[in-house]
C-alpha cells in the first residue's frame, strides 16, 4: 500500500527514500511499465484487487497529494489555466477553475470572451481572469486580414503566460463559435509545442472530436467525454458505432489510435485509458445528476496531473525509479475525489444537491483521504 509522504525536506530527499521507491513501483505498475514479473503481480493485486481493472484511487490520492509545508512558496502547488466562457456559458469555467483553488492549486486563471469575463469575475475574487478571446458576432464587420490581426493578438497575450501553468483545461463553458474554436486550436497547439498537458472537456471535445490531430500523439493529453461525448469520438476515430460488449478493449482501441492520448470515460463507473491498460474508478458518487460535475472532474484532473508529474519529476533523480503516466494517476485521483464529494454534499443535500455543493466539499473528501501533516 501506499504511504503518506511529507514535503518538509523537499521533494529531493524523498525520492532518496524506501518509502518513495516502494510507491513508485506500485505505480509504475499500475500504469503497465515494465517490472519483473513478479513484482508486477503483487502490485497488481494491492493496487487492483487481483484480477480486478478497479484501481486503488485512495492510494494514489494520497501518493501525489503535497503535505501543506510552510517552507514552499505561492505557485509550487499548481497553477491551473481553464480556457473557456462564452457569453451564453459562464458557469463551467468557473466550477472547473474554482474546483482547482478548492483543492489546493495555488493559482487559477480563467481565459475567456469579454462578454464572459465580468461575470465570472462576479462569482469570486480569486480567480485571474483574461477576457482575451473573441467571437465571430463581436468581429462581424472585420475583413479576413483584420481576423488574422486579432487571432495573432490572442496567441501572443496567452504566450506570455503559457510558460507559468503547469496545465490547462480546455473546453468547458468555451461554444462552438467558428473563430473562437480556431483560436482555441492554435493556444493548444502552442500549448503542445510547450510541453503543457491538456485536459480536454465540454466543447474542447466537439473540437478536437473534428480536428483530432490537436492531441493525436500527445501523451500529456486528457479526453474526459460523457457518453454522447465518447460515441462521437468512437465514430470519428474508429469508424464505427459504440460496442457495449466490449467496453475495456474498446477504450484501449481509442486511446491507441489517437496516439496514447489517455481517455476518462465517465459512466457508472469511470473508465480511464492510456492505451497500455485500462483503470476504473467506481466509487459510489450521488444519484443526483446536476450539471457542472465534468467541470468539477476536468478541474480535478488537472491538479492532480500537475501534482503526480511532481512527483515524477523527484522519482526522476532515483537512476532506479522509471518515470510513471501522471494522466492516468490525475484521472483516477480526480474521479475518486469528485464522487467522495459529490456523495458526501448528497448525504446533506439529497434531491438539491448543486454543483456549488459538492465544491464545498471537496476540502473535506480530500482531507478524508489525506489528512494535513
């Protein structure tokens, strides 16, 4: 099993640690890397249940989660970028943005149309808000050069800022716009070509679902589609409908093909996906199906990611540690959390659970898990 690490040393001296290299093994396990035989069996039945694809989540949570340490400073626990909010969709950037700060991201930024901007704003003064993107109807009367000025605009506010997130959320809240989408493609793009992971939600999959070749190849990517969201890319990608009877060897025929992009298939249970293996999450969440919980989850996932790349980037300095997939590890943390959340504001809330409540109770699921040291 897992153990609770602290960060008072820093991450250096723990990846000198027996404690770390253990737990590095049975990730590195869990993600299909290669081990002996026999220490892949025993980490397979601690991590798994045996034959089982259930993924222990609480050790992983508690594996990539940082200790609180008086000694580090604003930024170290993660700084979130959610590229989303169109003025018809104001609320899913906010919950994924917020959902980040609420688990304990340092920073969280909203980049968005102007439109969008000062209500989001008007939901909480934490958030960095860039109203920097634009849609086709503010830009009518501008000719096609006049579009070409403002879309290199756009790209060059978000480079100076690119090179601080150490993840981005793309989609939620963002439209379906035509100029807004083809500004959207060139940030990610960018993003790609900077080495920052991406996690893919809401309208961020109608567009990479019709411009696969966004993420195709990118192993730092997340796709988190709902069930309408997945049929489409199944269609797209693999030329054929949806097959219920073959779910696990369908994800993986997925995630393979578009590249090793890792897949979170939301359902009942959560399946995740990188393209070696298959993962689920089915912790029992809430019946209460309320909107805005994927943006919880893309939120989530993000942290988590730039938490278990932390954690490799220590593992790193350990000749004999191999390097883990921090997407499957955010996607399986995030999954957890959520539904522990989501079950715990339903406990309280039954029937009028909203999305604002099971963020209320993100804090606690999380300390549940991982206590402060």
């Amino acid at each position: 099993m897992f153990v609770k690490h602290g960060m008072n040393s820093g991450f250096s001296s723990l990846a000198s640690s027996a404690v770390l290299r253990r737990q590095q093994f049975l990730i590195r396990s869990l993600n299909g890397y290669s081990v002996s035989d026999k220490i892949r069996m025993e980490a397979v039945k601690c991590l798994s249940g045996g034959a089982s694809l259930e993924a222990n989540a609480e050790s992983v949570l508690r594996a990539i989660a940082p200790s609180l340490d008086p000694t580090r400073h604003k930024g170290q626990a993660g700084k979130i970028a959610v590229v989303g909010g169109c003025r018809e969709y104001t609320g899913a950037p906010y919950f994924a943005a917020i959902s980040a700060l609420k688990i304990g991201a340092d920073l969280s930024h909203v980049f968005c149309t102007e439109g969008a901007a000062t209500v989001i704003k008007s939901y909480s003064p934490e958030l960095i808000v860039h109203p920097i993107l634009e849609e086709s109807y503010n830009i009518s009367g501008v000719n096609d050069e006049g579009k070409r000025d403002i879309s290199k605009k756009i790209l060059s506010e978000f480079d100076k800022w690119m090179e601080r997130f150490d993840c981005l959320v793309v989609g939620p809240g963002l439209g379906r716009d035509p100029f807004l989408l083809e500004c959207v493609s060139k940030i990610m793009t960018r993003a790609r070509q900077s080495n920052v992971p991406i996690v893919v939600d809401g309208d961020g999959l109608f567009l990479v679902t019709n411009s696969i070749e966004l993420v195709s190849g990118y192993r730092l990517a997340v796709l988190t589609p709902n069930v309408n969201e997945y049929k489409r890319l199944v269609q797209k990608v693999l030329g054929c409908d949806v097959n219920d009877q073959n779910t696990h060897g369908e994800l993986l025929s997925l995630s393979k093909q578009i590249g090793g992009v890792t897949i979170l298939r939301k359902g009942k249970s959560d399946l995740i996906s990188d393209g070696e293996k298959v993962q689920s999450v089915s912790i029992y969440g809430s019946p209460r199906r309320c909107g805005g919980q994927g943006d919880i989850l893309s939120g989530s996932v993000a942290v988590f990611l730039s938490w278990a790349r932390q954690c490799n980037s220590a593992a790193e300095r350990e000749s004999t540690i191999s390097r883990t997939n921090p997407t499957v590890l955010g996607c399986i943390a995030g999954s957890a959390l959520l539904r522990k959340a989501a079950a715990l504001a339903f406990e309280h809330k039954k029937r009028s659970t909203l999305t604002t409540d099971i963020i209320e109770h993100l804090g606690q699921s999380l300390e549940a898990i991982s206590p402060v040291s």
